[in-house]
C-alpha cells in the first residue's frame, strides 16, 4: 500500500526490547492511512541520551 498526498498517515511505536547498559531501546513501527491500512512497518533500534533524566 502507498500513501499519496492529502492521507492522514498515524505513527505508533512500542518498546520490544530495552538494553539499559548499553542504553539501546528497540521499537516496532507502524504506519497506518486514515482507511487503517498499513502504509508501512518497521523496527528502530535507538540510543538514548546519556544526560536524560
């Protein structure tokens, strides 16, 4: 599915995985189009800032 423009497109992510030594947080994506169709999915793996609380 693709989107084009003038689609309402809504992101979520949800924490799959947390590695607090190495300050390494993974994430599943997905994108979903105003119909609830999948525009696209993915997983994100993120390093946190240091200095956050």
């Amino acid at each position: 599915m693709t989107s084009t423009i003038g689609d309402t497109v809504t992101a979520t992510a949800e924490v799959t995985a947390l590695d607090p030594g190495k300050r390494i947080v993974t994430l599943q994506t997905d994108c979903v189009n105003q119909d609830g169709a999948v525009v696209v999915q993915g997983e994100a793996r993120v390093l946190l800032d240091p200095l956050a609380p």
